[in-house]
C-alpha cells in the first residue's frame, strides 16, 4: 500500500510528498529500506524495485512489515543533485529535523518519526560522483556492538567501524541510533550510475537479515552470502591522496589486492603530455575504494586501502 510519509503545499499550486510502500503480513517485526537523502545517488533505486518486486511477489514468505522509501529527497533526484534544490543544504545534516521548522526541517521531522520505532532501518548511500566504493556498511564506534551483527547477516563485503564520516550527528542514520531504532548505513558504487551486480549482491544480504530477523521465512542459498571483512581502529586504513593538481588515470579496479609500491595509476597533464605524478600503493592491502572522477587537485583522494588481513577469494594484481 502506497501510503504518505509528509505532504506539503507548494508555493504554486504543487504538492511536495514523500511516499513509502508499506507491505504487511502477520505481527512479525518491521524492517525498513530507505534511499535518495542524496540525489546523485542511485544505487537505491535499484535496490527498493528488487526489494519491492521480492516482497510483492512472494508475500506468503513475509511474517512481518517491509517499508520502502525509495526517495527522501525527491527534488533532488528529479534534477539530479545532491542537496535539496532551491534550499542549499545537504538533507543528512537536519536529522531529526523539527516539527516546527521551515520546510526541510519539518520534512525531516516527519521521516525520523515514521521511521521511528522501526526494528531495522538500512540507509542505502552510493558514495558520490567522485569515488567507487565496494559494498559496505559504516558503523560508528559506539554502535558496533549492536550494529555489526547484523551488518554480518548481510553478508555485506566490507563493514567500516569509524569515529566520522557518515556516522556524523544530524545525519539520520545517528538520529535514530541515538534514540533506539537500528540504523545500518550501507554505501556502495559511484554516484550518479546503478551496478545491478551489487544492487543484487544487496537485496540478498537484506533477504537474510530479514530471515534472520523473523520478517521472511525463506533465508537465500548460502553461496550468495559471503563473509564480511570488519574494518575497526583509525591505522587500518591507508589514504593515497594526489601528490599535485592534474587528470587522474587508472586501469585498476576497487575490490582488489594490492601491494605496497604496485602502481595505482598516474597523473598527467594533458598540456605538456607529461607524467607528473606516479600514484603508487602505500602498503599492502584491499584497494576498497578508487577514485572515479579524473580531475584531481593535490590532496584529492585517490583511494583507500585497508590494511587487514588479505582475502584469498580477492582478485591478486
Ligand atoms: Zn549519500
């Protein structure tokens, strides 16, 4: 049932609304998907239809409640940015908004209390247009011991333990954390593009964890979940950051092995045909994240690398 989570008037004649579909079955717990707080991530979308079509399809599995929220910043998504248009503002650093604010705050009021109370909440990200991202899930300290359990049902490639980043208060993920609903952020891919293989990878892991939540009664076959490689303390991860402004180029891919000095691409200058930087590994370890936006200023990021233990199912360069 398609149901609204807010409705406001426009200044001209149009409705501002922000829906959920909301499917039922049995007094189970509730799990719910949302997406599209940034609107040059779309990843979601991807992810809410397979979802949505899993749960329409095959509703006598489900013994509890999906919600999904396939849009919380619908305007954003429509035009193709990041924040709300017309308000200049980054829609996860208003969380958990104010009844009584302007527009946005109230928008954002109303999806923290819908959500509120939920027994899982998974905010799917897709990094942005500059960086891809393997799948992952990022936690923040204090929460791990109750959030990485679950990330682990999802069988999600990467689980990120960290202080900041997208765990930052006023996010909504930290809204509902700091209050009792389990919030789990989930980042994959690069912004603006949809990779139906991670997408898919997703939804089975979210099969999972709502099998093992009690919400679906048919768990996927083992073989699509894999084991997550958890990600904790601040000198795990090495940063490889350009050395000088120019065109970044690379042949290699994230998700791979990596060895200290190997070659991670280079920066040119188209001007003079002139290598001006060679970007070489730091260490050994899993390249999880590789710069996707060419243009680069020094001290850009250029990909991150964890440090941990080397996975042999991992492709070797
Ligand atoms: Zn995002």
């Amino acid at each position: 049932m398609i149901q609204n989570v807010t409705s406001l008037e426009m200044p001209v004649d149009e409705e501002f609304r922000i829906v959920k579909n909301h499917i039922t079955r049995g007094k189970g717990k509730r799990i719910c998907i949302v997406t599209g707080t940034h609107g040059d991530e779309l990843e979601g979308q991807y992810v809410c239809y397979l979802i949505a079509k899993m749960v329409s399809e095959n509703k006598q599995h489900l013994t509890g409640t999906v919600d999904i929220y396939p849009a919380l910043n619908p305007l954003g998504i429509d035009t193709m940015q990041r924040g709300v248009p017309a308000f200049d503002l980054d829609m996860n650093r208003i969380f958990p908004g104010d009844s009584r604010g302007s527009m946005i705050e109230k928008v954002a009021h109303d999806i923290y209390t819908d959500l509120s109370g939920a027994d899982m909440v998974i905010d799917i990200h897709a990094s942005n247009i500059f960086l891809r991202e393997i799948p992952q899930v990022r936690i923040s300290e204090m929460t791990a011991p109750t959030l990485v359990p679950s990330a682990q049902k999802m069988g999600i490639d990467f689980i990120w333990v960290h202080q900041a980043a997208t765990v930052l208060e006023s996010t909504l993920a930290h809204a509902l954390n700091s209050t009792g609903t389990p919030c789990l952020v989930a980042e994959m891919g690069v912004g603006g593009r949809i990779s139906h293989s991670m997408c898919q990878h997703l939804v089975d892991g979210i099969q999972n964890l709502m099998h093992s939540m009690g919400i679906w009664d048919e768990a996927p076959s083992p073989e699509k979940i894999g084991e997550s490689i958890v990600c904790e303390g601040a000198d795990t991860v090495s940063f490889i950051n350009a050395q000088t402004s120019g065109i970044f180029i690379t042949e290699i891919h994230n998700d791979m092995m990596v060895r200290e000095g190997q070659s991670i691409g280079q920066i040119i200058e188209p001007l003079t045909g002139k290598v001006l930087s060679n970007v070489l590994s730091p260490c050994d370890g899993l390249l999880f994240t590789i710069r996707a936006y060419p243009v680069v200023y020094e001290g850009s990021l250029l990909g991150r690398i964890f440090r941990g233990q080397p996975q042999s199912s991992k492709q070797q360069n």
